[in-house]
C-alpha cells in the first residue's frame, strides 16, 4: 500500500504494487531487501510473504505515513494478526500501529519449530550518522520492545543490517545571522518577523543559497505528487480542457497560514492548465470560544458531529431541509 515517487521506475500505466512485487521476487537475500526498501521515495506500508525462505516481511515508511496494524493475543491463544485497517475492539486487545522504526520479518520455519513467535528487525539508520550499529539497535529494541507483549521476544538480525533513512539528521541549531546586520539575532527572528529580518537573515550568502535549495526540492516534492495522480489522457498535459472537463483531481488541506498557501501555489504551477484545485477549509477552534461553548446546554452525540461537519449552520437548519 503506497505510492513510488522515486527510487523504481514506474510507467504512466503500470501498478505500484505489481512493480514492486516484481523487484522482491528478484531478491536473493535479506540485503536485497533492505537496498530495494532503502531506495524507495514515497510513502509505503507492506506485508511481503517471501515464499522461498518461509518469511513474513512487513513494515512502514520511515514517517509512517502509511498504516499497518499488529495485535498479539495472549500467551495461551498464540495469535499473530497484521491488517491495514481494523474496527474499533471492545475487549482489552486494541490493534496497535506497528512502529515505522524499520523493517520486521518473521521466520515461519523457525517459528515452527520453537513454537513461539519472534520478531527480527532491521532498523533505519542515518548514512552520515557517527554512531555505532550496536548502540543504534540497543535504541530501537528498547522503544520498541516496551510496547510488546512480554511473551514476544524482539531480536535484531544477526548481520546487522539497516535499512537507509531518506533523510539526514535534523539540525536542531541555527547560527547567529552575520553580524553585518544586527538586530537579526536567534531571539529575534523567534519573536518577531518583520520583512527587515528576514532581508537581514538572507544577507548571508550561504543562508540564502540554502533557502533556494529549500524552494527547489520543495517544488519538485510538490510536482511529482501532483502528476502522480491518474488523469484521463486529455488531462495528462499542459492544454487548456474544455468547461466540461474541469475536474479537480488534487486537494490542499487550506489554512490560510503562509505553509498551505505556497503548497497550493506550487500545486498550481504543475497542474494541467484550466484544472481547478480544491482547497479544504481547516479551522481551529479558540480555546475561549470552545469553553463558553461548553458552559451551553449540552449538545447530543449527532449534534456535535454535524456542528464540527458544519460550523455555519445549526442542527435545526440542517433538521429543516
């Protein structure tokens, strides 16, 4: 379940999922696997049976951006359950999100064998980072096993093998602008963002070589999504469509904040021209607003999701048409 935006070549008419089936069909070792699941740019979630080992490999992206369920039932009933999606369960055993911390495989022979369930994984790791593999998986077993049933043991695999995260290590620090132009210090820029700071942090060629690349790889980000979506075959180019065909295939969650509308104007930029984009409301309640509305007769369970569906109108309009 996903969408390859980059790191697999795939046709205007060819199937994700057929494709990358294709490719781990063509995997001869758990390496290979790992190099595959590394190269991909996009969000994914998987369950992979692979028939030649007796294995089950299934996970998510690195951002998780894609959903895969587990649940573990209890020690005397042995179940292993994985779903992409679930209903709400009312007993004491909820399905939980598998972590995206990396990639989970299952030996079923050995399984078998023992007659117990163990969890292998293989865990994402920076390319650049200076740790060490062994303090990195010491790390991610402990998040992750604090989560497990005590009667499901997680091991890291023996080779040691980890998987490529896509991104770098986020820097949590920003130098001081040049002091060529004061007044653009850290605490400033926090608290207060006028067109001058912005021009005086930007004086710093670097800074503003940065901010271009920011711009670039953004750009391209957004023109792929958009292009990625189906479209018929007097769609797929920049001509003007006739009225008829106007037909909003790409949605933006809208705000109205500074993020949301440069997404919708890079969106526009690639488009097919005369083709609408719709823009989806998103609005925040103030916490005052929500507490004089709570000192109000309470409201019913269909009264407050038809008042969150439908802000401007009452229930009592909506009961009237």
């Amino acid at each position: 379940d996903g969408e390859i935006f980059n790191g697999l070549p795939v046709g205007d008419l060819e199937n994700d999922t057929e494709v990358m089936f294709h490719h781990l069909a063509l995997c001869c070792s758990e390496a290979d696997i790992l190099s595959l699941f590394s190269s991909l740019r996009g969000p994914w979630s998987f369950i992979y049976y692979q028939a030649s080992r007796h294995s089950l490999w299934f996970g998510r992206d690195y951002f998780g951006r894609r959903s895969l369920l587990w649940q573990f039932n209890n020690e005397v009933d042995r179940a292993f359950c994985l779903t992409s999606v679930s209903v709400y369960s009312q007993s004491g055993n909820q399905w939980q999100e598998v972590p995206a911390s990396g990639i989970f495989k299952i030996d079923l022979k050995a399984c078998a064998t023992a007659k117990s369930l163990s969890l292998t994984l293989f865990p994402w790791k920076y390319s650049s980072t200076e740790k060490a593999v062994e303090e990195i998986f010491i790390n991610v077993l402990d998040q992750v096993s604090k989560d497990l049933p005590n009667h499901i043991p997680l091991v890291m695999n023996e080779s040691k093998l980890c998987l490529r995260a896509p991104v770098i290590p986020l820097n949590k620090t920003i130098s001081e602008a040049s002091g060529e132009c004061p007044g653009t210090n850290i605490s400033n820029i926090t608290h207060m963002v006028s067109v001058e700071t912005l021009q005086g942090f930007l004086a710093e060629e670097h800074k503003k070589k940065v901010v271009h690349q920011f711009i670039d790889v953004l750009n391209e980000a957004v023109k792929r999504r958009v292009l990625s979506v189906f479209r018929g075959e007097d769609q797929k180019t920049r001509e003007v469509p006739s009225m008829s065909n106007r037909k909003a295939h790409v949605a933006v969650l809208f705000s109205g904040g500074i993020d949301s509308m440069v997404i919708a104007a890079l969106a526009d930029k690639h488009v097919p021209l005369g083709e609408p984009i719709d823009l989806l409301n998103v609005a925040f309640m103030v916490k005052e607003q929500a507490k004089q509305k709570g000192t109000t007769k309470k409201h019913t369970s269909r009264e407050v999701k038809l008042d969150l569906l439908c802000p401007q109108e009452s229930c009592k309009d909506l009961d009237a048409k």
